[in-house]
C-alpha cells in the first residue's frame, strides 16, 4: 500500500492566494520526489528532496523536507492558472517510486 | 530524443482478450516500470525491471506479465483482460542514479475493458 499520505485531497484556490499542499509518512523516508500532472497528462517530475531539513525553491513553488525525513511540504505563492492539476509526492528508492494519492488543485479566476 | 514513447494512446477491449501495450525509452535508461493510475488512489506499481532481464513485481502485479529483453523496451501484457483492468497506464524510465532527473513518464494508454 502507500507509504506517503497527502493531505488535502482537493484544493481550490482563489487565483492569486497561497496553498500548501503535505505529504505525510509513518516512516523515515529515504528521499521524495514531487511530480505534477495536468488534467489528462503525464507526471511530469518537479523536483527531489534527499537531506534533512532540505528547502529547494522553484520560482512560485518552495519545496521543504522535513527535519525527521517523515513529511513534506509543497508550498506555491501566487496562484496562477497554470498550477491547475494534481501534484503528487512520492518515495523514490533505488529502483521504484511509491506514489501518494495526490492533491488536486482547481484555480478559481 | 523521444524520451518515452507508449502505444498505443487509447484501447478498448473485450473482457477475456489480451493484448500487449508497448513502451521503449531512447534515453538509456536502466530502470523501467508500469504504473496504473486510478481515482483517487494515486499511481501504483505493476512491474519493474532494473535492467534487460531483469524483472520483478509491483503492488499490483496480478493479471500482467513482463518482458524486458533489450535496455529500450519495456512492454506490459494483460493475459486475459477484465473490467477490473479499466485504468490509465503509464510507462516510466529513470536512469539508475536518478537524482536530480526523476523518473520520465510516457503520455499514458488509457484502457477499458467492457
């Protein structure tokens, strides 16, 4: 089953405003990857996390690891129309990828 | 380059018909996988394989077979398809070292099963 829980689900936007978006997991997490995928699309990879405590920023978007490697954050400034689509975290070990649910964001013009 | 490349794009199929879906990769890379995609649930693995021969199963790997006999291609067969079996299908290819690329995804085969 999945390993990395994301929290919320939906996440309707107002454009222009800020939303977080987590990913959760009971155990230490070796590393994980954010990927997102437009309505109809492939996932598309974001970007990767491996240290403790890591924060890596992509212009809109801030991407935070978490101290005990048990969360992660997917923060994005701003909203724009763009960022319409389901944003998934996933465990990357050596070989495989163990995908969260993902949270499906909506932008409200 | 092409990147990864899924064949083909949509299918429809007969319960109990089987049928291959095909995915080669031009980008060299050593590892490869399938993914299907419900939802609300996520992607989960089917199979994967780690090199040309190399091959293992995923969370959900009941009801498909692999193959992984050069470095390019990667295809997934349904033995015998049921409606159970309706989903997106996604072919995935990282190299082995996949830090900082991620893994590439292919443009999906969406498949039902009446």
């Amino acid at each position: 089953g999945q390993q990395v829980m994301q929290i919320p689900q939906y996440q309707h936007v107002q454009e222009g405003e800020d939303f977080t978006t987590y990913c959760n997991s009971s155990t230490t997490l070796s590393n994980i990857q954010w990927y997102k995928q437009r309505p109809g699309g492939h996932p598309v990879f974001l970007i990767q996390l491996v240290k403790s405590g890591e924060v890596k920023k992509q212009k809109r978007l801030t991407f935070q690891f978490g101290e005990a490697k048990k969360n992660s954050s997917l923060h994005i400034t701003a909203t724009q129309t763009t960022d319409v689509g389901t944003y998934f975290c996933a465990e990357g070990n050596d070989y495989k990828l163990s995908f969260g649910a993902g949270t499906t964001v909506t932008v409200r013009a | 380059n092409a990147g990864v490349t899924q064949t083909p794009k949509f299918q429809v199929l007969k319960t109990g018909q089987s049928m291959t879906l095909q995915c080669a990769q031009d980008m060299n890379h050593e590892y490869m996988s399938w993914y299907r995609q419900d939802p609300g649930m996520g992607l989960r693995l089917i199979h994967y394989s780690v090199g040309a021969g190399i091959t293992d199963q995923g969370e959900v790997p009941n009801g498909y077979n692999v193959s992984r006999s050069t470095t390019e291609d990667f295809p997934l067969r349904l033995l015998s398809a049921a409606p159970s079996q309706t989903s997106v299908y996604f072919c995935a290819s990282s190299f082995r070292t996949h830090t900082p690329y991620g893994y590439t995804f292919g443009s999906g085969t969406r498949l039902t099963v009446v």
